[in-house]
C-alpha cells in the first residue's frame, strides 16, 4: 500500500511542476477515521513553491485522479484503489483504500506467509549492538535484564530487515569494581575461618558474596591458610569474578539471548591497545599534558569540557580502555554502533561521542539508547528487595517468577527511556490484563480454530480458503484487516527508528481486535463460503502475530 502511494504522489508531484523529492513521508493516521495512510507533503512543499499548503494539497489530489483514471485504463491494476482521497487539517491529505484493493492485498498476505511482511532497507551495512554489559561483581538486576530484552529485539529487529548484526557484551573484567569484589570475598573468607577481618564500607553485599566465599574456602582452603593474603587477595578476585561472570552466562542463556562475541576489558590492555589508542589520538594532536595528567581535547567536538585518561600518578582513568574499545568497533568497519546502557550513564555520551568522532566516524554513525529502571510490584504494592543481591532484586529471581517470556515481553512494552513497572501478580493472570498472555493466547486459539475447520474443509491450504469472497466482510472484519496489512509499515518504521517497542505496542493492538471479535463471531459455520473467509482473516492475524513474536524473541505457542 505504502509503494503504491508513493508511486503515485511521486508521479502527481511531478505533474504540479515540482521535481523529483528526495523523501515523500508517508503516515498511519492517528485516528482510523481519517484514513489508511496519510501524507504531509503539501506542507514540506509550502515553502519551496511559496503556496498555501491547502492549496498545495488540492493540485496534487487532482493530479491523483488524472494518474488513477488513467490506470484504470489499463496502466496497472483494473481495480480501483482508492475509496476515498481527502484534504485534512492544514494540508494533510488523508487515504482510505477500497474494499476490494484491501482483499486483494490479503490474498497476497496469506499466500506468500512471511515474505511482504518486511522490506530489505538493511542491504548488509553491518551494525553491532552492545548491550548489557554489566559489571561481574554481583548478579544481573531487572535494568539489565531490560537492555538484554531490548538489544536482542533490535537484533532481531534489524537482522529482518536486512543489515548484518553483530551482539556483543563488554567485560568490564578490569579496574577497581572487580578488585573490591575480590576484597570484598575474602573478607568474608576470614570471616568464615573465624578471623575478625574488617568488610570494606564500600564492599559488595549480598548473600551472593558469602555463596562465593564458601564455594573457595571448598576449593582453596589451604592456599587461603598457607599463601601471603596479597596472593590469596589477587585469587579470590580471579575466582570471584569468574563464578560471577558464568552466573551471568547462565541467566542470559536462560533468558533466551546470546552474544556473538564477548569483549573483555582486560585483554585491551594485555594487548596494548589502551595505550595504542591514546598514542594515535596523541599523533592527531587530540591529547595534550597538563599539570601532570594526559587529557583528551573532547571539548573540540561539543563536550562540556576535556577529560582526563591517565592520572597525575600514571594510572588510566575509565575512559582510557572505553577508548580502546570504541577505536576496536571503528576497526572493525561497522556502518553503525549502538550501545545501549543504563540512564544513570546519560552524561558519558558526549564524550564518546567526541572518540568517535576522533577517530574519523561520523558522530551519527554512533547511536546509544537508554535504558531506565524498572519497578517490580506485586498486587500494586512494591516488592521487597533481594536477600541475594542485598540491594536490588534479580532478573533470576524474575525469570523463576513468571518466566522468560513473559518477561521479555512486559520489558518491552514501554519505551526504553521511560520508567516501567512490572506487577507479579498481574504477569502470572491468565486474562486480559496481562498482555503477554492475551497476545500469546490469541495465536493460540487461531490454531485451534484450524483444527477445528479441518472437520468441516478437506483443505484447510490456500486453494481452498484463500479463494475467499470478500464481500462477506463485515466492517469489523475489514477494520482487522486493514490493521494487518499496515504491519509491514509497522515493521519498517520500528526499523528505521531502532524501536522494537513498536512491535509491541501493534501486536497488542491486534490482539485487543481479534479477542472481541472472536467472542461475536462464530468463525467456523455450516456456510462454507463465510468459513473461509473469516479463515483468511484468522490467518492474516496469525501470521503477524507470528513474526512480531519472533522479532520480541517470545515464543508462538500452537496451545495454551
């Protein structure tokens, strides 16, 4: 529908004297009311030919109807597309397809499945997507879990549309977080062997860290007894953040994601490649010495002010190594790099921003989305935090409540950068208050309908009920279908602007038309002819709800 319509306002545009435009934004309307598919050309045009937008608007849906009574001459389909072309507002124009034009777009729907459903914009430019990434100093909390559920869907999103994605997770296996985990667990060691050791006041809490002091004592006593405790110190930090790292395997595994590769922060410096970032910065007269410390001149590219990467004393900041990172992902040639972090990192994006631009990418080839915090209720009332991580509750302990898939989906029903609260108690209904359920359930009871039908057609395929006659449709029905045929654009549009929430939000949409909908109408009646019709509208909703699920990365289920 989106093609046909820009095909037809480029070649209307061209009829008003104006040339070809380098973009023609089309819309989904608000309001069903006012149509299908919605343009505000006219007002984009207003300035360049110096025109009220109204009567910009009125020569081009003039020209629309020269260019359809021509193609109804034989130029193109013998059917008339448009029911209805009007002037709104301050000049938008507003689409309403016809009936028959709508059917015809079904039939092409059900019977090619999945393939109209996207459109290559991708064409292999390769993009890497950076999520999660948590420290391994203590179990991964619901923010985490909420960027996971985000990178994974635009993954997904993005693969579907036809660019070439890599998944990474940035260790963070160096500097003085993994140190005070290590700290922190040997304090609690000697505790254990009844040695009255000082915590640090800023040591990791939690009964995780006494799990991790146990689990060594069971290994390494008597190299915890007999070694000097700097060497013991520099072992448990090295056990300690490898347990904590394999737990966070373990929950993102269980959780239904992966990663292409896992990047640690460690190896940048092992490999010098800290230090070789700062050095060829430095030869493009980037770094500059002051009062002892070496700085990046980030101010030249719209920081706030420059930032320091290594100390008076000669130690590297935390910049230093997100540097070297940034400098590996320009490397590797990537047409587009998106971290995705929590909110609380907002004011570290200028600066990354400079390094990118440093090194010689554009600074929008660099694109981060934030993540806020989310709010677990049950029954409307906060929950308690975790015993086990001492100051948040865990996306384990989440996971084991309500499962991965419903979890995944209620951390994607929001925008990324707004706050979200989970209820428990309405995760687990099993009704339509809880939207993970009533989507699912819907997939579900279509199958059942076509289990169903076989008892009444010997062909449930496409040559039976996809030669439907749809001028049984009732005005529900076409309202369905019209929200069906829109998810390509739904698609696209998610795509283009990095929002897998998109997906979510029409997928809710649909189901809360079909539900009703199913209540009403009995689909599978002794009227043949109605049977196969409304089987083909059950089918359209089936096969988007299928693929909005697989780009979530929530499951489809046959039964419920």
């Amino acid at each position: 529908m989106e093609k046909i319509l820009r095909e037809i306002l480029r070649r209307a545009v061209g009829k008003i004297q104006v040339s070809e435009l380098d973009r023609i934004e089309i819309e989904i309307p608000r309001e069903e009311g006012f149509g299908d598919l919605s343009t505000p050309i006219a007002m984009s045009l207003a300035r360049r030919l110096k025109m009220p937008p109204k009567k910009i608007a009125g020569d081009i849906i003039n020209a629309i109807r020269e260019i359809i009574f021509h193609l109804e001459k034989g130029e193109a389909e013998k059917t008339e597309i448009f029911d209805k072309i009007e002037l709104a507002g301050s000049g938008f124009i507003n689409f309403r397809f016809t009936r028959e034009f709508l059917c015809n777009e079904l039939r092409g729907l059900i019977g090619e499945k999945e393939e109209p459903l996207v459109d290559n914009i991708g064409k292999d430019k390769k993009i890497q997507i950076e999520f999660v990434s948590a420290n391994p100093t203590g179990p991964m909390h619901l923010g985490h879990g909420r960027g996971a559920a985000l990178g994974a869907a635009l993954a997904n999103l993005l693969s579907e549309a036809g660019y070439i994605v890599e998944k990474e997770y940035y260790v963070n296996d160096a500097g003085r977080q993994i140190k005070l985990l290590g700290i922190s667990v040997f304090a609690r060691c000697n505790q254990l062997s009844g040695v009255d050791y000082p915590f640090p006041d800023d040591g990791y809490r939690g009964e995780y860290i006494n799990d991790l002091a146990r689990e060594f004592m069971d290994e390494h006593k008597e190299r915890f007894m007999e070694q000097k405790a700097e060497d013991v110190i520099k072992l448990v930090t090295d056990f300690s953040y490898r347990k904590m790292l394999e737990a966070i395997k373990r929950d993102i595994e269980d959780f239904g994601i992966s990663f292409d590769s896992w990047q640690s922060e460690m190896e940048l410096y092992k490999r010098g490649e800290v230090s070789q970032s700062i050095e060829e910065l430095k030869k493009q007269d980037y770094i500059y010495e002051e009062g002892g410390a070496t700085w990046f001149k980030s101010t030249i590219f719209g920081d706030d002010k420059d930032r320091v990467v290594v100390k008076k004393g000669g130690e590297y900041t935390y910049f230093a190594p997100d540097i070297a990172y940034h400098r590996k992902k320009v490397q590797k040639g990537f047409d587009e790099i998106i971290n995705i972090w929590g909110a609380d990192h907002h004011g570290y994006i200028p600066r990354i921003k400079a390094v990118i631009q440093a090194l010689g990418y554009p600074k929008d080839s660099l694109k981060i989305l934030l993540v806020q915090m989310v709010s677990l209720l049950k029954g409307g009332r906060p929950l308690q935090m975790s015993k086990r991580a001492g100051e948040f509750i865990t996306l384990r302990e989440v996971i084991d409540e309500i499962g991965a898939d419903t979890t995944k989906f209620l951390f994607l029903i929001r925008r990324p950068d707004n706050h979200l609260e989970v209820d428990i108690e309405v995760a687990k209904a099993h009704s339509h208050e809880n939207p993970v359920f009533y989507v699912q359930y819907a997939h579900a009871r279509i199958n059942s309908i076509f289990k169903m039908a076989k008892g009444v057609l010997h062909d449930t395929g496409y040559g039976s009920w996809g030669d439907f006659n749809g001028k049984l449709f009732n005005n529900e029905e076409m309202r369905i279908i019209r929200k069906c045929l829109l998810y390509p654009m739904i698609f696209k549009n998610a795509a283009m602007a990095r929002e897998p929430h998109r997906i979510t939000f029409y997928l809710q949409e649909v189901t809360g038309l079909f539900h009703p909908y199913y209540q009403r109408h009995r689909v599978v009646s002794e009227d043949t002819e109605l049977t196969k019709a409304r089987l083909a509208l059950c089918e359209a909703i089936r096969i988007v709800l299928r693929h909005g699920l697989k780009i979530l990365g929530v499951k489809a289920p046959e039964r419920m």
